[in-house]
C-alpha cells in the first residue's frame, strides 16, 4: 500500500496480520536508490508468525516518491512515523548494508522504542570505504572500470541509465559463489533513483560515524556478516559489536554481502533464535 509519510508517499508492506500482541519489526533495505523492500522482505518476512513485520522502500527507492532531502535524519524520521502509523510504541529494529546505518542510527537516537537491533553485513563508519575499493581492484571476477567504481562510491552518477551501468559493473563482486547468469536478472530487476544514490555517497557518507553513539544502546543487538564480504568487511561487523554492550556477532562463512540469501536456513535461524531468547522470552 502507500502510505504518506512526513509528506512522502512510502511503499509499505506489513507481513503478519495486524495482531496488536505481536511486536512490530522494522526492516530498513540497504542501498539508498537502488533497494527495495524485497531484500528484507526476504531476510526477515519469514519472522511473521512472531513479529508483524514491516517492509517499505524508503525515501527515494523503490516504488515510493522522491521527495527530498535524502539525510539520514529524515531516513530515521521516517522510521519513527511509519512506527507510530503501525500503532506500535517500540520496535525490533531490523537493516542491512546501509539500512543497517539507519538501524544504528534509529537505535541511538531512540533507546527507549528499540527492543532488540538486528544489523546484517553493515558499517560503523565510512572508513570502510577504502578497503572496499581495495577489495574491489583484488577481484579476479572483474576488470575494474576506475571510473565507474569511483564515481558509484563516490555518488557522482550521471543520469539512471549510468547508474545501471555503473552498478551492472560491480554486482559481480556481491556473492560469495559467483553465478554470472543472474547477472542480468538483477540489474533488470530495480528501479533506479540516481539523485538518492548520490546524496548518501557524496553527502551522507563523509560524516557517518555512529561508533560515539554505540555504547548507549541499551538493547540486545545480532550482528550478523558474510565472511566474503567485500564492502562492509567482517572488520566493519568486529567494531559494531564490540562497541554495542549486550552484542552476538555470527559470521556466516559460506556468504558474501548477504547471508539471508546464500546460506538463507543458518540465518532464519540465528535470526530466529535470537528474537525468541532475546526479545519474545521477556
């Protein structure tokens, strides 16, 4: 359905029905421009005999408008108003790759809503960056395009069309096995918002530093990476939990940047067993 949010319409799913004694999971997708709500759908709609399970394509991606700004305060603002329309006064707050920076970041500014967090191959900062780019230019699955690699790090896409040029170019370095005929199934598959990619990778990403703001989070948090992951290294998920006070790290050995989709039995289950010990047993 669309829902408008703080004068956005927003593409919003909610898996689970609308029983007021389930608790409410948010899951932010990663990749602002080109995520959708299917990535946590996957990842985390399988939790909706638990939780009502709620999914959207955020400000800027997707299916949903494209009103700006497109900062991370108006990200999590968004987060906390779509909590309030789901009638609910705290949350499990779910996200990957980026959304795991606006996970992070609703959990700091909001400690008293958050019953547990749970991050999937993310980031405490932007240092990242370089080692991604490193990693990027070690690959033996690609021939590195300097050009398009820097300016999708960078956020200086041209126009749509680049944007899926550019990304077809680096998708390869996502999986831990490479399957070179889904390929273009995946690239096909998104729809494309350039100026929202740019904003978080030119603007967004040359402050985000959460590490500060780790130690006051207060509730139980998962921190789950793939071992191949090439953007947000193992290193990125070592900081976040050892910073977070009450934190699991599972690394998940036989994945690259997303775990739910290559080894999807191991982590329904982590992901599972965590909420029921740590968030439905209290």
């Amino acid at each position: 359905m669309i829902v408008e949010i703080n004068g956005n319409p927003l593409d919003v799913e909610v898996l689970g029905g609308d029983d007021p004694g389930k608790p409410l999971l948010i899951a932010h997708h990663g990749a602002p421009g080109l995520g959708s709500r299917n990535e946590p759908t996957a990842a985390f709609g399988h939790l909706s005999d638990l939780c009502r399970v709620l999914v959207f394509d955020a400000r800027g991606s997707g299916k949903s408008g494209d009103v700006p700004p497109f900062t991370h305060e108006q990200w999590v603002a968004d987060i906390d108003a779509l909590r309030a329309w789901a009638g609910a006064e705290s949350l499990v707050m779910a996200g990957g790759s980026y959304g795991g920076f606006l996970a992070m970041e609703y959990a700091i500014a909001h400690p008293d809503r958050v019953l547990a967090l749970v991050l999937r191959d993310t980031a405490p900062d932007h240092s990242h960056e370089e080692a991604a780019m490193a990693n990027a230019r070690a690959s033996s699955r690609i021939e590195v395009d300097e050009d398009k690699l820097a300016r999708i790090m960078e956020g200086r896409i041209r126009d749509n069309d680049d944007f899926r040029d550019c990304w077809a170019s680096i998708l390869p370095l996502y999986d831990h096995e490479y399957d070179p005929a889904s390929i273009q199934a995946r690239v096909d598959s998104v729809d494309y918002h350039y100026a929202t990619h740019n904003f978080a990778f030119s603007v967004n990403q040359l402050t985000y530093d959460v590490k500060p703001g780790l130690p006051s989070v207060t509730c139980p948090a998962l921190v789950t990476v793939g071992r191949s992951d090439w953007i947000t290294p193992v290193e990125c998920s070592e900081t976040i939990a050892s910073l977070i006070p009450d934190s699991q790290l599972v690394v998940f050995e036989k994945s690259g940047h997303s775990p739910p989709m290559e080894e999807p039995e191991r982590f329904r289950q982590v992901v599972r067993d965590f909420l029921v010990s740590r968030v439905l047993a209290r």
